[in-house]
C-alpha cells in the first residue's frame, strides 16, 4: 500500500469514527425508530414486520421538513398503488402473459410522470408504481385476498410513518424557529452571492459571473429546501412564497449583472460619470450582507439602497439637461456620449431596483403578514423526451423481468420482479440512473454481508426482542452514518433498506440458511438486472440532453416574442435555472470546456430572453412615438422566427440600436426619450449576447465545444 493510500483511508472512513454531531443524532434516532416499528409489528403479529423498519428508513431524512413531506407523499403513493393494484389484479386473473405487461405500462406511467415534478412529488409517483408492483406480485398465489393483502402493506407504512415522526419529533424541538433560520441563512446566502459578483463587476472583474455561475445551482437547491422549511414552520403564512421571489429576484439581479457586464463591453470604458456612481454601489454592496443579519437593520438599507438609485435618476437628468443646454448637433459624438451614459446609469438604476425587490421579499420572509394573500412558485424545465425515456425504460424492464421468471419458473420469480419495479422505480427518474443503481447494487452487497453475519451467526433463536434490538442497533446505526455522508449516501439507501428484509424477523420462527441465500442472491440478481436494463434500454447521454436543451432555448425565445399574455419574469428564469442547474450537476467538481460553454450559452439565452421580455413590456406601455416602434418591432418579429443561423436577428438588434439612437436624439419629449433609452440598453444586451454566442444557439448545427469536448 502506498503512503498516500494509507493516510487517505483514515480520512475516508472519518464519517464512521468521528462522525459530525448532526449524523450521529439522525443516526441514533432513526435506528430508534426503525426498531421502535419492528418491536410493534412483531407484538401485532403482522405477517412481514420487515417492512415496517424498511419504511421508518425510507421515510427518514437529514431535516424534519424533509422527512415530514415525504411521508405526507408516502402515504399519497402508498395509497395510489394499492388501488392501482386491486384493479390490476381483478382486471387480469390468471393472465399472466397480459398482467405482468400491466404492471410494467402502469411502473412506466408512473416514472414518466414522476419526470415532470420535483422533490417528493415525484417520490409518489414512482411509489405508486412500485406499491402497485409489490402488492400485486405478493397476491399471484391468492388474487382473492389482494384487499387484505393491501391494507397490510398500508399498516405497515403507517406504522413506520408514525414512529419515526415520533421519534424524530423528541429530536426537533422549536421546529417553527429554527426553519425560519434556516431560511434566513439560505437568502442570506443567496444575497451575498449575488452582491459580491455585482460588486466584482463594477470593479472591472469580467469574470466575476463565471466564477459565480454555479449560485444558480444553489438557488434552486435552496428553492427545494424552501418547500420543507414550509413544512416544519407548520400553519403559517406566506413567508414560503416571499423567500421563493426573493431568490428569483438573485437570480434576475445576476442576469442584469451579465446584461451590464455586455453593454460596458459593448459602449467601451465607461464616462468618469459613470465610474463615480458605480463606485458608490460597489461600496453599498460590499456593505450590504451584515446589514441583513438583523431586521431592525434593513429598513436603513433599503433607504439607502433608495437613496442610490436617486443618484443614478439624478444623473440621467443632469445628461438630458446637458443635451438640450448645449449647441452640439443632434447625433453628434458629444451627444451620444451623454447618451451612452445614460444608457448605462439607466441600467444600473433597474439593477439596483431588481435588488430592492430581493430585499423587500427577504425581509417579507422573516415573519408573517397579515391580510398577505402573496403567491410565488419557480416553475421547472419539463423535458418530456427524457419523461418518455424513463417510462419506456422502465415499462420494459418490468417485462423483461416477467419473461424471465416465465421462461424459467424461477421459484424466487416473484421477488425478483418485485426488487426488479422497486429499483427501477427509484432510479427510473435520475439523469443517470446507471450511477445510481451501482452505488444501490453496492449497498445492497453490503447488506448481504451484515445481514449474513445476524442471520446465520448471531441470530440463531432469538429468544426475545430484546436480543434481535441489540444485535441489530449496531449495524443501523452504522447505517445512519453513512446516510449522512456524502461519500456514502447512495449505498446507505440500499443497506438500510434491505438489512431487515434480509433478517426477516418473525415471532414463529428463525431464517434458515437457503432461504438467506436464497433471498439474498433474489436481491443481488434484480439489483444487477435493473443496472443492465439501464444500460442497454435507452442509455443516458449527457451530450444528448445538452442538445435537446439548445434546441428548447431555441424554441423558447421564439415563444416569448409571440406569447400572449406575455409570460412572467418568474417563469421564464424557474425553467432557465432548472436547465442551469442540470448543466452543473452534469459537470462535476472539475467542469469540462464542454459544460463551460453549455453554461455560457445556457445563460446568455436567459439573458436574452429577459431582455424580450422587456422590450415587450416597454411596447405594451406605448410610450415611444410609432416611428421608433417600427425598429423595435422589427427585432421582435426577427425574434419570432429566430433559428441561430445567419445572424439576421444580431443585425437587426444593432440596426434597431443605430436607429433608435438618431431618433432619440431628435426627440423632445423626455419620457419619450427615456423609454427609448432603455430601448437602446436591452438591444445592446440582445445583439451582443447573440453575437456572442451565436454558435451556441445554431441548433442546426453541432456545437463545436461538443465536438471539441
């Protein structure tokens, strides 16, 4: 063994001998739990107690909100199965060569659709489908008592359901208070991240926004954490939905970032004007974050913050006043020098107004308002071509695993199918489902060994509960910690989970020796089946999602110029960050220059949809004279039909830009003017990101990063 290996082992095995105090809790307590369920199911004499531990670790994760929502949708999938399989059963009695197909198109439909939600929502769909599954294999032998057959399977999720709330509830006190924390840290974080690339980029840092593109990974994170901090605070008001638009506004604040970032390259060095203001901000916004630690703190921020954008509406007066008192002629270097300034001032004014929303909405998350009737949801990417794949693939594993268990009257048959639809069901949604399954197979293996070493060795007779709850604490609890590492996660799901099945603990009698190995191997051959099914069915392509992506940016900027009603902020950044989000999880701790560019291009479509938006809104105002919609008009309608190609749309942005310029120029009304200035500002934006990145969005075409990469 080499030195490095040998100093490294130590160091991955720390979750286990010195392990933080938070895993060493959630593992005390849901070993708990899970022998707390065992022990009333073995005194309620139910026929598989097994599942009732099996549940409590199902259930049990690291936060109570966590762990509350998803035994809420538990009890929702639970529910759904054991109906869907009551019908599948009494729809095909003695048909196997068209129940097991059943099974499969229902473990299908409910994988595809699971594709389509997030969080634990999804966890219900595919638990519908493999109840169903379990349920339905478990009353081949007597379809006549499928009912009874599916309340005892619902006992015991209950039963697992209601003992680690109980147990995890003794370990949460103040639940309410220290989820409101939670999501005072998150925004804070969030916040603070946002500020500190603005910051870095008045500074003149241009790569400020690549160093902090992986925030839009985080605010999605913290999105979904939201929905569980919901769930502890218990009956409350809308302090959820107010740190929801909160981080779409971060996530709006870094586009307009990216969007300042493309006119201060495109106008060249900024006016001494400009550099004083941005001075200014920069200074507010490295002071901002210990500002938002105490409430009694933020109102003298957002005055503040108020006070900031006053100056930056001060200087776009005083440069209107300074054309009009000169006598330089209308579209002459002066001018548009004066012009560009406000371009630029007019920026950071909306910038900074993007930031006052983010704070209001934080400081509106703190606590409840009364009377406050506030919504807000991100809305996710959809990708129905990948929610079409996960349901083929899993429908079809399913029958496989049914022909096989026909053609070879296999006595573990039924096990095996049945592991076969709880596997695909837990992986059948995942980007990489084979990564997934590999790290369950090795769980599982690990299992196999605990479980052997109970069973044959220290679990001879046991002679009461007493003596099974003390050999088997242990394992579990080692168990936990490896749930709560990282590292080792994805086994741990499959150790606890199949550690009491292995055991199968019963009141009437012991394990004998073929019926472990017997189980034992059933389990090992449906894990390894299900990875080979993901591998050979429709096989996951990171290259391949990343195309389909291109191409819905593509079709998406085309949506926004026609959309009617004009769709929100809030929709078009939910589905952008989501893409954003999957691009990072794709990338690893070391991205690639593939993703690099995917994530360049990614964003610069966000921004450019945004800047549509807006262009839009700025149309629907009718406040500039028809003259200067024609040219406006002319990129929407280009925008339309974009494809990526020819750079016809980059053109007429910057041909709109030339003519909007010599229009304003020669306008007197100043609320026209302003309009127009700000018409000028977002086409900027929209022509540079597209030049930009005009490879990116030829989705006609490979993108040559792709073929590099």
């Amino acid at each position: 063994m080499s030195p490095s290996s040998a100093f490294s082992l130590p160091a991955r095995l720390k979750w286990l001998y010195a392990p933080s105090a938070e895993a060493a809790i959630f593992a005390l307590r849901t070993t708990v739990a899970a022998l707390l369920a065992l022990m009333i199911a073995l005194w309620m004499e139910l026929d598989s107690p097994q599942w009732a531990p099996m549940t409590v670790w199902i259930v049990a994760q690291g936060s109570r909100g966590e762990s509350l929502s998803k035994a809420r949708w538990r009890l929702v999938g639970t529910a759904v199965g054991a109906v869907a399989a009551v019908a599948l059963t009494a729809a095909f009695p003695q048909a196997p060569w068209l129940f097991v197909p059943a099974i499969g198109l229902w473990i299908g439909l409910c994988a595809g659709l699971a594709t389509l939600v997030r969080n634990f929502r999804a966890y219900a769909l595919v638990l519908s489908g493999y109840t169903c599954a379990i349920i339905a294999f478990d009353a081949i032998r007597s379809p006549d008592d499928v009912f009874l057959i599916a309340l005892s399977r619902s006992t015991y999720i209950v039963l697992g359901i209601a003992c680690e709330g109980l147990v995890a509830g003794l370990f949460s006190p103040d639940l309410a208070d220290t989820a409101r924390r939670k999501i005072r840290a998150t925004l804070q974080t969030a916040l603070s991240g946002g500020t500190a690339a603005i910051a870095d980029l008045l500074a003149g840092d241009e790569q400020a926004f690549t160093r902090s593109r992986a925030l839009f990974g985080t605010i999605l994170a913290i999105n979904d954490q939201i929905e569980f901090s919901e769930v502890e605070m218990g009956p409350h008001g809308h302090e959820g939905d107010h740190a929801r638009a909160a981080l779409a506004s971060v996530s709006v604040l870094l586009s307009r970032g990216l969007g300042m970032a493309a006119r201060l390259r495109a106008l060249g060095p900024p006016p001494p004007a400009f550099a004083d203001t941005a001075a200014q901000v920069r200074a507010y916004l490295l002071g901002l974050p210990p500002r938002l630690r105490h409430d009694r703190d933020i109102p003298a921020a957002l005055a503040d913050l108020r006070a900031l954008r006053g100056t930056c509406r001060q200087r776009i007066i005083d440069a209107l006043t300074e054309e009009t008192g000169t006598g330089n002629p209308p579209g002459g270097p002066a001018i548009q020098a004066l012009l560009d300034l406000r371009i630029l001032h007019s920026a950071l004014e909306e910038l900074l107004a993007e930031l006052q929303q983010a704070i209001e909405e934080f400081a509106a998350a703190q606590h409840s308002i009364r009377g406050d009737h506030f919504r807000f949801r991100l809305h996710a990417h959809r990708d129905l071509a990948q929610a079409a794949r996960n349901g083929v693939r899993a429908a079809c594993a399913i029958i496989a695993a049914g022909l096989v268990w026909e053609l070879t009257a296999w006595s573990s048959g039924q096990g095996f199918v049945t592991l076969v639809a709880i596997t695909c069901g837990l992986f059948a949604t995942r980007e990489n489902p084979v990564l997934g399954t590999l790290s369950f197979l090795r769980g599982a293996a690990w299992a196999v060994a605990a479980a052997g070493v109970l069973a044959l060795a220290l679990l001879p007779r046991p002679a009461d509960f007493e003596i099974l709850a003390a050999c088997l604490a242990l394992p579990m609890f080692v168990g936990g910690l490896a749930a709560r590492n990282p590292a080792t996660a994805g086994a741990a799901a499959s150790y606890t989970l199949f550690l009491p099945n292995l055991i199968a603990p019963s009141n009437q009698g012991r394990l004998d020796e073929i019926a472990f190995f017997n189980g034992a191997f059933t389990l090992l051959c449906s894990i390894g089946f299900a990875v080979l099914m993901f591998r050979l069915l429709l096989p996951f392509s990171s290259a391949q999602e990343r195309g389909r992506m291109r191409v819905r940016n593509l079709r998406d900027l085309r949506h926004l110029a026609t959309a009617t009603p004009l769709p929100r902020t809030g929709d078009w950044i939910g589905g952008n960050i989501d893409r954003f989000s999957r691009l990072i999880r794709h990338a690893g701790p070391t991205p690639t220059p593939t993703i690099e560019a995917y994530l360049q291009g990614t964003l610069a479509a966000m921004t450019i949809g945004l800047n549509i938006i807006r262009l839009r809104a700025l149309l629907a105002r009718d406040q500039v004279p028809a003259h200067a919609r024609r040219p406006i008009l002319l990129v929407i309608g280009r925008m339309a039909q974009f494809t990526g190609r020819y750079g016809r749309t980059a053109r007429a942005a910057r041909a709109a830009t030339a003519g909007l310029r010599r229009i304003e120029s020669r306008t007197a009304n100043l609320g026209a003017r302003v309009e127009m200035t700000r018409a000028i500002a977002y086409l900027l934006v929209i022509s540079y990101e597209l030049d930009a990145n005009s490879a990116f969005l030829d989705a006609s075409r490979p993108f040559p990063a792709e073929r590099g990469g």
